[in-house]
RNA sequence: GUCCCCAUCGUCUAGCCCGGUCCAGGACACCGGCCUUUCACGCCGGCAACACCGGUUCAAAUCCGGUUGGGGACGCCA
C-alpha cells in the first residue's frame, strides 16, 4: 500500500470539484474548487468538474446552470467534465458487484422510519445511532426496494494521512454498515465518489472540513475494492461573523450575488484564497501568482471567518489596478441598471479613470459616474445653498471667459486659470473649488476638480457653469 | 450523547514542523497626523493577541499532557 502510495505520487496531478446541483454555487464552493483549480494549474495536472446528482428529487437544471456560470465568471475552467453522475450509473453498478461478490456488501430490507425509530433508541439510550446491523448476516438477495449496504469492519483502526492536517485515526467500530445504493437503484454519495475518484484517476480530493468523517469510510471501501487510496486534504471552514457555518443569514452566500454587487471576480478570489492559505505577508495576488505560488502546505488547519470589510479592501485594490478601459465593459452594465444611457467607451474609461481611488465595488462606482451620465445635474439641496451664492457670480463670470479663451484644453492649463483667478480675485483656490465642484457634479464630493473639467469638456462645463449662474442670481 | 477537528490582535494571518534572533510581524477595521481644491488614494504613527493549567528544558507562541472554548460529523443529502 505505501509502495503504491508512492508511485501514485509520480503521477500527473488529477482533481475535482464535485458540486451537487441542489443550489447556486456558494461562497464555501468556490473556495474549494479554487484550492482544487490551483493545485492541478500549479502542478501542470488536470481539473475535473463533476455534477453529483444523484439525489435525484433534488437536482435541478437551473442549479446546474447557475454553478457553471459561477465557474465560468470566476475563471476557474476545467479540463474534463462535466461529468454527470446520473449518466455513469454502469460504473456503480459495476463495482458494486464486486462488493456484492466478495461478502463485502449485503441487501437490506428495513424499512427507513422502523430505522429512523432504532436511531432515536440508540440515541436516547446514549449509545451513537449508527446502524444496528439487522440485516447482515440475514443473506438477503437482490429484491425490489432493498438497499445494498457495506459490511464495514467491526475491529481494527483506519487512518487518513491528511495532506492538510496530518494524521487523524478512526476506529472501525465507530463506522457503521452505510448504504452504498439505494432502493431505488441510485449509488449515495459515500460509494459514488469513491467509483468515480478510482475511475477518473483523481490523485487528490481536496475537500471541505466537513468530509473529514467521511473520509473513513470511503478509505474502507477503496481497501475493500483493492485499490490505491488517492491523497486527501481536508481545508477548513468558512464560518460567519458569529463563527458558526456560514449561511444565508450571513449576508449573501452566492458568488454570483458578489458578482451583482459589483465585485471583481479576481477580488472574490484573491479574498478566498487568502481565507485560509497564505504566502509570508502577502495580501494581494494576481491569478497568475496564485498559480505560481499556491501549495498546500500553507493551508491553515482552523477555520476562518467570512469579512466583508476585507473583501471590499480586495475589491478596492483590484479595482485601482485594472487598466480603466478593462472595466468599461464591466460597469456598463451597472450604469444601465441606473437608467443612464450610452456613452462612447473612451468617455466612459476617462470617467473610470478618475473614480477608481474612490471607489470600492463597480457599484459604487456606477453610481458616482452620475454627473459624467446625465445631462443636467441635480443640486443637492445643502450643497447648493451653501455654495452656490449669488456673490460668486463674478468668479464665475471670469471663469467662464478664461475657459472660453483657453487655447489647451487640459488638466494643466485649466489648473493655471483657476489659480489665476483666485490670485486676482484674492481669495484662495479652495473658495472657488467647492462652488465650481457643486455646478459640476452637484455635490461636494468629487474626483478633482481640473480632472472632471477635462473628462466632461469644455460644452458641457460652460453651460454648467452658466446654469448655476443662473441659479445663484434666482436665489 | 458519541466520534473527529481546531485554538496568535475584534477579523484574516506570519512565526510553530527544525525551542532562544518574538516583551510576537503583516493586513482589514478603528483612532490620530501628513498630503490636499472636496472626498478618496497614498504615506507616517497608534490601539490590539500567543485560551487556561501543568510538564519537559538553562530557555516554550513554538515540544508533551490535561482543561476550557469553538466548529464539524453521526441520512436510502452531498
């Protein structure tokens, strides 16, 4: 078995994500099959995508779909697959002889709330609600509504060398004979990773925390079907503010959700795989790195907490480092969720340009494109009045004059006007700043002043400046 | 209840395997300051942790044992 252990370790790198299409892809999931995405793409192997969906009351198309999407957003391609369970049924039946074959699997006929009743006994008496072995040695045939369970050993001690947290033993005795398929014909999951691990040639399942008591038990069934384990590392994890399993009640879950609060898929990813694996002090990754970079052993034994604020920090970084042009086509989108209509890209990268700094999620950053979108702004009611006063209606006649007269119309020379003006006027730059600001944008917060001049242009900064004029001598 | 896992700032973590260089480093958040036409960004500084008890050792965040706390699993779900 080491031998084999070992040889098995010279092979090309095979892992899989084997998600159950009961549901969207959740942010748990994406960790996992990023952990697994990197692992093959670092060790030049292969990623598998799998669908389990043997469960078939509960499998959906829709749920399908929405996975893949959420694959495909987040970039994480796979290199076979999807595989669909219910379309390699010969494979566990197949195997499943083989255990039937050598006594290592038998047919069972209770019936499941008379088992539902035994497990409460067992619990009530204090005693673990495993099963209590009725039908094993009853030598019970095949039967329509039997189920088919394993003969797990009774003694003897089971080990998993996890790749993430080390040794971890289990004592037979603990297991007990679960079923392997069910009345109605399907494999459960326990026996339907374990076929498709072997037949798909998978070296390493990369899972969550959670399978960890699994993992024996899958383990027994490998040694019962002869055949070389696969290597497993367990990641924690991912747990709510209140440290308990993340669930909806912990905000949103769903990756795609992220997507529609105008996060970065390579932000989400950066956040994600920094949950929980880390590389010295580093915080910040780009895809590249992390396949660069990314092993295993660096992977934390504890679980981690899910925080919004840091990903925002994520996403505010990826967000600044992203040429303006790239994100275009990405907040368009978002823009148009708002009601703007179309502007020209070069217009809207020149806009993005200057928010980038300011802004946190493509969101924030549709919404603070506002003055560039619409055609004549909205004055906050506090700004107005504080700052379009009727007394600068001089400043800004001279302004206007100096823009009108400006030969170069760029960021540097109008910055030459605005302080010339305020040197003749004798007041500071500051005081001409915030009112120019509010007749621009409408507000008092904003990209600098002589960027957001450039990016709208002379036209549409003359008649806004001639309309808040206009405003300040009706006021 | 039984089994399994985990335990460094509020949060993510470095360090732990190969004890001394750690009166514990980085990041988020928070609080100051600088920069500045506003707001951000950026920069500088601050707050803040080795769960507890015992053992081994000249020396323990690091090794060992226990306690406590937290999480997970006990399905004809995955």
């Amino acid at each position: 078995m080491l031998r084999l252990q070992g040889e098995r370790r010279m092979d090309p790198v095979i892992t899989r994500f084997p998600p159950s299409p009961t549901g969207y892809l959740h942010i748990g999931g994406a960790r996992t099959a990023l952990f697994n995405w990197l692992f093959a793409r670092h060790n030049r192997g292969k990623f598998i995508l799998r669908i389990e969906d043997t469960d078939v009351a509960r499998s959906t198309e829709a749920s399908i779909k929405a996975i893949l999407d959420a694959m495909e957003w987040l970039g994480l391609g796979w290199d076979e697959g999807p595989y669909f369970q219910t379309q390699r049924l010969g494979f566990y039946r197949e195997y499943l002889q083989k255990l039937l074959d050598a006594g290592k699997a038998y047919y069972c006929d209770c019936a499941p709330d008379d088992l539902e009743k035994r497990r409460q006994a067992a619990l009530a008496a204090g005693r673990k609600p495993k099963y209590d072995g009725l039908c094993r040695d009853k030598g019970l045939q095949y039967a329509p509504g039997r189920v088919v369970r394993f003969r797990c050993p009774e003694m003897g001690t089971t080990v998993l060398n996890d790749l993430i947290k080390g040794p971890i033993f289990f004592e037979n005795a603990e297991l007990d004979d679960l079923v392997l398929q069910r009345s109605d014909g399907m494999p459960t999951y326990n026996f339907a990773v374990v076929v498709d691990d072997i037949t798909m040639n998978i070296t390493h399942v990369i899972r969550g925390d959670d399978h960890v008591n699994n993992t024996p038990r899958q383990i027994l069934i490998y040694q019962a079907l002869g055949v070389p384990l696969p290597q497993f590392g367990h990641v924690p994890m991912i747990l709510g503010e209140d440290r308990t399993r993340m669930s909806k009640r912990h905000g949103a879950t769903s990756v795609m959700t992220y997507k529609e609060m105008g996060y970065l898929p390579e932000a989400l990813i950066n956040y994600l795989v920094r949950l929980g694996w880390s590389h010295g002090d580093q915080e910040i990754f780009s895809l590249d790195e992390l396949i660069e970079k990314f092993s295993l052993e660096h992977v934390g034994k504890s679980a981690g907490v899910f925080n919004q604020e840091k990903l925002l920090w994520v996403n505010a970084h990826h967000i600044k480092d992203k040429p303006p042009e790239k994100l275009v086509p990405l907040v368009e989108p978002f823009l148009l969720d708002l009601g703007f209509s179309r502007k020209p890209p070069h217009y809207l990268s020149k806009a993005i340009r200057t928010l980038q700094p300011r802004v946190r999620t493509l969101t924030e950053m549709a919404e603070a494109m506002r003055f560039y979108m619409v055609d004549d702004v909205e004055y906050d009611p506090v700004a107005a009045k504080k700052f379009l006063r009727p007394n600068l209606q001089e400043p800004f006649q001279r302004i206007i004059a100096s823009i009108e007269g400006l030969e170069t119309f760029d960021e540097l020379n109008l910055e030459i006007v605005f302080k010339q003006v305020a040197d003749t006027l004798g007041v500071k730059l500051g005081k001409l700043a915030q009112p120019v600001r509010v007749a621009l944008t409408g507000v008092t917060v904003s990209p600098g002043l002589f960027e957001i001049i450039d990016v709208l242009g002379r036209e549409t900064v003359l008649k806004r400046l001639r309309r808040a004029m206009a405003y300040m001598s009706a006021a």
